[in-house]
C-alpha cells in the first residue's frame, strides 16, 4: 500500500471524471494489459499499472481491475445521475433528499463489528478492516425494484475475502448486515419509513459469491454519503434495497434475519429479491427498467444479466414464492 498525504489540488469526491474519459481510460488499461501479455479478467486485463485511489484522505491504495463484462448495450451512467438520484431513507423519502440531506453525517472515523457465529469475532476500524484486501475496479448493473436502474464502476473488497478472516463457523448459514444508527446525522431515522437501524441480509453462499462486494469508492472517487459512505453491500443480481449502505455491523447467524423492507412491507419486498423480469412487484410489472440517462425504457434481464453466474444457487427454488 502506497501511503501519501491527500493534497487540497486532489480532486474532491465531487470532481468526477466524465463517462467518456472513464470509458477511454480502461480501454486504454486493457490495450496496455494487452501489450504485455497479461491474465484476463472479465474483458479487461490485469498485470496494468494500478489506478491510484484514495480510500481516506491520507491513504492511497493501488486498485486492480476486477469484474467488467457490460452487456453489448451498456453504457456506464453519467456520474451525476448516481449521485443526484439516491434511495437512502435515512437522508429522506425523495430521490435528490440523500444529496441534500447528508451533508453532516461523517463517514470517518469509522468502525465495523463483525460478530455472531464466526471464530474470530472483532470490532476494527474501517483502515484496518480494509487494509489486508486488494482493491478491485468493478463494473456492474444495479436494478431499484423501483424499475430505475444504473451502471456503476465501483470500487471495492471482495465480500468473501473480507468476511473469510473472521472464520465462520460451520453453523452460520446467513449475514446479516446492519447500517449506522445516528438520527442527529440521519434526519429520516427521526421518522418511522422503517424500522432503524436498516437491516439487509444474504443467505451465506450467496455472500460468498464472487460477485458480491463491500464498496468504497465508484467512479475511481471515495463513496459520497449519499451513495452509502464509507463502506456500502454490492449484490449486482439483486434489487438494489438488498445493497444496504454506511454498514456498521456484519453478523453471522443461522437463521434468515429479519430484514427493513420485508418488515416494513412483506408482501413487496421479499428476503431473496433477485432480479427477475417474469415475477412482478405487488404494484407493477418488473419486466423492463429506466436506465438513467435513457430514454427508451429497456427489458429487464434475469438475475440483471448475471443468470450465467448466479442461477445454479437457486436450482430447484421457487422463484415466485421466493421473491
Ligand atoms: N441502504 C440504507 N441504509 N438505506 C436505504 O434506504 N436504499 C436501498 C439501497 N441501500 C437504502 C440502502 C435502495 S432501495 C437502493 S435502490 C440502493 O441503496 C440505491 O443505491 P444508490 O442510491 O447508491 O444508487
């Protein structure tokens, strides 16, 4: 890890780079990868110099690419869309409430409890429960049961590598993941939307999946608050309310826990909510989506374009039950 001081002249978190210079960025990565003969990952190659991130002010870690594949039609959302148009019912009930809303809540210093049915159970700070994993550029689709979607470069750890270190045990079968607690910051967890804190869960394979991520950053930038910073769940194949934001606490448990939204409103919001276009909301049908940015609305795929990767962990499953 390469440490340095974060200068004022660094670009802040809202100084993003626009879609096309991202976009050329990689493709200008991957043709150097290329060049020097190294390991595929997804489309893209690694073995490229590493892309410069700053986790915190003050630290700065050396990024790899990681998952990129973007279906034939994918294009990655203007950034301003991603941080303009939140759900994130801590900061309010409308869409542009999280970016206007969160400006005093405090991402740093920041720790994480990690507990319940594992071997090394542990409360660190955010550094050091970072500090031991590698840093991937990742690249996915995030479908809103709300029919809204978007296209994201995050970057982040490995949710199986992160939570391996605290050695679960053989009776854990889910991970719950629970956000931060801190109405004098969260002006709506002084309403009752939701039952606080917000609660997501996963059953544990689907945890640790490759697929699944803690993210800290997108658009090569540090999380924004209104994007879930510091650390937020990224599960690509499920509705976006799974991918609960500013976690604080990560437990292991045997049986399925008791989830914010499937409290609030069973009958809408299931504990699987995979991304299914046959299966539809109690209110409207989940067969296409708004892209962000688009115009034409577009079909919704199976798993969000994700079936080849994740579908054999539902074999046999209900899906129409198991919503
Ligand atoms: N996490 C918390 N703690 N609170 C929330 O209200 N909303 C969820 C999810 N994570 C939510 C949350 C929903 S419904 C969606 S669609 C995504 O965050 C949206 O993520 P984004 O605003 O970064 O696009």
């Amino acid at each position: 890890m390469l440490i340095r001081v974060k200068k004022t002249s660094d670009p802040a978190a809202g100084d993003i780079t626009p879609e096309s210079v991202y976009v050329n960025r990689r493709q200008f990565i991957a043709a150097a990868g290329a060049a020097l003969g190294t390991v595929v990952i997804g489309d893209v190659k690694a073995g490229d110099a590493p892309a410069p991130f700053d986790v915190s002010p003050g630290y700065r870690v050396q990024v790899r690419p990681g998952y990129q594949k973007l279906g034939p039609t994918d294009t990655v959302t203007i950034p301003f869309s991603v941080f303009a148009y939140n759900n994130f019912a801590e900061f309010g009930p409308e869409k542009g409430d999280p970016a206007a809303n969160s400006g005093n809540f405090n991402p740093r210093p920041w720790k994480i409890a990690v507990d319940g049915l594992c071997a090394k159970p542990g409360t660190l700070d955010l550094d050091d429960f970072l500090k031991p994993h590698t840093f991937e550029d990742r690249i996915y689709r995030l479908r809103c049961t709300e029919t809204w979607s978007i296209v994201v470069p995050w970057v982040g750890i490995s949710l199986a590598a992160a939570l391996k270190r605290f050695e679960p045990l053989g009776s854990a079968k889910f991970v719950r993941f629970e956000t931060v607690l801190r109405p004098a910051e969260m002006p709506g967890q002084k309403t009752s939307a939701l039952v606080w804190p917000y609660v997501e869960g996963l059953r544990l394979d689907e945890a640790m999946h490759p697929l699944s991520m803690l993210a800290v950053g997108m658009y090569g930038q540090v999380l924004t608050n209104q994007n879930g910073a510091p650390i937020r769940l990224v599960v690509p194949w499920k509705y976006g309310f799974k991918s609960a934001k500013s976690i604080v606490r990560i437990s292991f448990t045997e049986v399925q826990p008791t989830t914010s939204w499937n409290l609030r409103i069973p009958n809408e919001y299931g504990f699987w909510a995979n991304v299914n276009p046959n299966v539809d909301h109690a209110r409207w049908s989940q067969a296409n989506e708004r892209r962000l940015g688009e115009f034409m609305r577009r079909p919704t795929l199976m798993y969000n374009g994700y079936a080849d990767e994740v579908a054999s962990m539902y074999a046999g499953m209900d899906l129409v039950k198991n919503f």
